[in-house]
C-alpha cells in the first residue's frame, strides 16, 4: 500500500506537503530533469530554486494570489516554480500562445503589480501589460545551476499554503484561477503515483504546456515521486523522437496528438511502460488503435479538471478488459472513481444523465459541504462506469428533446469521410435549437457527401439527435489546451 494511503484508499494525516515531497530531491541521486544534452541532479534542480526563491523574495512586487509568469516546461521553470512554492511567492505560469487580451484578463484576476517573462516572451508580456499598471519583469538565466543553497531552501510550507495557481481551460469563458495547496496537492501526488506506477524509477514527460493541469500539474506530481521529469515545450515529432531518445517510461498525451502520432506511425517507442491520455475526449476509435499499437504498455485515463483531478480512472486493467472480454463498451468510458473519491450523478434526467459532482481531499475548489460541481453532464452504469455527455452548458434542446453534442459527435466522426467534428446548438425558431454539425474532411480534395453522413447517423441515433446542417471547414479552433472552443466554432457558421 502506498504510503500515506489508510486502508479505504484516502489519506491520512502523515502526509507531508508538496515543498518537503520535493526537497528528498536532496538526498537522492539520479537526474532530477533531463532534456536534451542537459542533465541536473536532485541538488542542482534544489540549489537553482533556492537561488530563484531569493530572487522573487527580492522582487519589489505585491500580488494577491500568485506572481504570474510568462513560461514553457523547462529545467529552469521547475526550479522556480519550486522556489516560488518555498518563498511563498507562488507563481501562476502562463502561455505566450494565448492573445494579449486573454493574458489580460488572467494577469487582472491575480491582481499582481508585476509580469514575470522569460527573455523571449518580452514583446507578448509587453502587449498583454498595455493599458494596465502591471509591471513587466524579466527573468534572470538560471542555465548553469550548482548544487549549494539547496540544503538552505525553506521548504516547511504549511499544510494551506499555495504552492502555485493554475488556470482553467476558459472553454466557455474566462480562465479562472485555482489555488493548488501543499496538502491537497500532496495527496494528489501520492494518489496519481499509485494509479500510474510512477517512483524513481520511472522517466516522465507530459506533451501537455506548463499552463495547464496536464502540464504542471503532471510535473509536479512527477517531481515529488522522485522520477526523472523531461520537460517538453511544445509538442511536435520531434519532440517525441526524443522522448524515446531519453528512455522515457511515463508519458502523458492528449487525444489529438495520438492522432497525429498514430498516422505518422512514430506512437510507439521501446522504453515507453505507462502511456496517459486525457486532457479532452478522446474517439473510441483512435483509443482501439492505440490498444492494438501498444499491445505491452500500461494505458491509464484519469478523468478529472483544473479544480480537482484525478475522479476518475480508467485503468490498465480495464483496458485490458477492452480486448480480452470484448468490452467494447469501455472505449466510451472514463472509469471508475479513484480511491477517496466520492462520485454522484445530481438531478439526472430520464436516460440517467445529469452533473457530475464529486468528493474528495485532494480537489482545490468544492464548495462548503467539499462537493467539486464539475459541469460535465454524465451517466453511471451498473458496474460504476462513468460515461460523459459532454458540458452542462453545451446540451441542445431540440423540440424538448435533450441532445448531448459529445454523443452525436462520436457517432459523426466515426464516418471515415470524417477526420474531427463538433456538434453545436444555433438558434431556431421552429425548433428552438437546430443541431449543426461542423467537420474537418479526412480528405479536403474529396470533402464529404451530407445525404451519407446523415443516413450514417440517422442508423445509429434517434431522428431528433441528427443533424438538419453540415458545415466543413479546414480545422476547429482549439485553445492551448487542446479543447475545442465551441464558442468559436459557432461563430463559424452563418445563422
């Protein structure tokens, strides 16, 4: 059993915080991170967040929730990011890839006087601070770090304090802030580790940008297990090609780069043991060919937010399930709830489909009774399955029938003319909402034939779930993050 774990799986009051998780870095030897030709110990990774703890200790600056800071996955970005934690100057990382005005409304909830950025990002920080009081501040190079001040750097944070902020996705408006706290984030840790076998000796990498749960939130979880973490900045094959080169055994990836992989035929590598997917849906059609191109590896799908992750989990047993006992049924699902968590379906309608809410010590941001609101509609089967539906605020009501869009859109892209789609809702008056199905082509010189897409839905969903508009276009808009923007694809059709 896991330390720190009690016997029904939830945690008890040995565990320690996040800070002290990674300070045993100290004492270990090993690689701490590794990326290309760079390599730092467990002490040079503590000995530059020391040095970056002073530096942001120094800083003339006042902020409310975090310091944010303009920066992609590296050597130099845990380092701060741990130092920060340490200093109690916690740091909200952010993306150079969002707009000046989306940064702007990020860096205004934070209510920080600075905007710390790496040398390269400057003109963004610049664009994204015009208007404002907020201050931009570049970062000193922490490129050739040593291994003295480590053993200096405070890391007894208390149990409540903010390690560091995240962002939500901002799918459906503004990104909004959330506070990982040492305790809570700990219990995360221990409670990932254990579903992803990760431990020191493990390599770990996450596709997914620092910003994001996926991202840090993943580093993190890896930095305190004691692996070896590769930071990657940006997705690319590239990138992957040297995942493999490195021996990385853990690697998180969301389902839109396994696509890419999956027809580029690079997705398999041979030190790979444990692959994790998640971050958006993934097709159940892209998830049977990553089980038949990695027949040896563990597959994991932790079901969870920027609020609170993991709640559920798909595990490798279940996986395994898939193509031993045929269940097929499985591809659509995103598991079970992890130990600790308590999972209900609140005000489910008729097919049993309702909000998903859930319980658990290691969410950030429940409400006064602990209960994680999530917005994502779903139904339970008989053996505690979960299945989504897609978002509470994404349901299209057509004639007083509620449509879920995720359900049409598995059913549309499985049409091999169809290489992505999302479903939408657009005003109507006969109908109230008329369901409009926007596609990217599979092949864009042949584009593809509406009367054979809708028979293809029409044969495997109710009359009122179809489709009354087919609108093709190049790509869907995404965010960092890789969700699709619903709100942008709407205004890509002409009502």
């Amino acid at each position: 059993m896991p330390a720190g774990h009690d016997a029904d799986g939830a945690h008890d009051e040995t565990t320690p915080t996040w800070s002290a998780m990674v300070a045993r870095w100290h004492e270990r030897t090993g690689v701490a991170v590794a990326s290309g030709a760079q390599r730092w110990s467990g002490p040079q990774l503590l000995g530059a967040a020391a040095r970056a703890a002073r530096d942001l200790v120094d800083l003339d600056a006042s902020f409310e929730l975090a310091l944010p800071a303009l920066i992609e996955s590296s050597a130099a970005s845990f380092a701060r990011i741990i130092g920060g934690a340490a200093a109690g100057r916690p740091l909200a990382p952010l993306t150079p890839r969002m707009t000046p005005d989306e940064l702007r409304r990020s860096l205004l909830g934070l209510g920080s006087s600075v905007l710390l950025t790496d040398r390269a990002w400057v003109g963004v920080a610049e664009a994204a601070t015009a208007g404002t009081t907020i201050e931009v501040h570049v970062l000193d190079e922490l490129d050739e770090p040593t291994a003295s001040g480590s053993s200096d750097l405070g890391m007894d944070a208390t149990p409540d304090a903010v390690a560091f902020v995240l962002h939500t996705s901002g799918t459906t408006g503004a990104p909004k802030p959330v506070r990982y706290t040492q305790a809570a984030l700990a219990r995360r840790v221990q409670l990932v580790a254990s579903l992803s076998d990760l431990d020191h000796t493990a390599t770990y990498a996450t596709m997914s940008s620092l910003h994001h749960v996926a991202g840090l939130g993943n580093h993190a979880v890896a930095l305190a297990s004691g692996a070896t973490t590769i930071p990657v900045a940006r997705f690319g094959f590239e990138a992957w090609a040297e995942l493999g080169a490195l021996g990385a055994t853990h690697v998180l990836c969301v389902p839109a780069a396994l696509d890419l992989l999956l027809e580029a035929d690079v997705l398999a590598f041979p030190t790979l043991r444990v692959l994790q997917y998640g971050g958006s849906p993934i097709h159940p059609d892209t998830l049977r060919s990553v089980l038949a191109e990695l027949p040896g590896v563990d597959l994991v799908n932790l079901f969870g937010q920027t609020e609170g992750s993991p709640i559920t989990c798909l595990t490798p047993e279940d996986h395994r399930r898939i193509v031993r006992d045929g269940r097929h049924d499985l591809l659509a699902s995103v598991g079970r709830p992890v130990p600790g968590v308590e999972v209900r379906i609140e005000a489910p309608d008729e097919c049993g489909v309702g909000e998903v809410v859930a319980r658990a010590r290691h969410l950030f941001r429940a409400d006064r009774d602990g209960w994680l609101r999530t917005g994502d509609l779903g139904t339970v089967d008989d053996d505690g399955f979960l299945f989504l539906s897609g978002r509470r605020g994404d349901m299209i009501i057509r004639s007083g029938e509620n449509v879920h869009p995720l359900e049409v859109e598995h059913v549309v892209a499985s049409h091999p003319a169809v290489r992505d789609a999302c479903v939408v809702g657009v005003p109507d008056r006969r109908v109230g909402e008329a369901i409009v199905a926007v596609l990217v082509a599979e092949d864009p010189e042949l584009g593809v034939d509406e009367d054979d897409l809708r028979s293809h839905t029409r044969a495997r969903l109710a009359g009122f779930k179809v489709p009354s508009r087919w609108v093709v276009v190049d790509e869907l808009p995404r965010n960092p993050a890789g969700k699709v923007v619903r709100r942008q694809v709407t205004a890509l059709i002409d009502v």
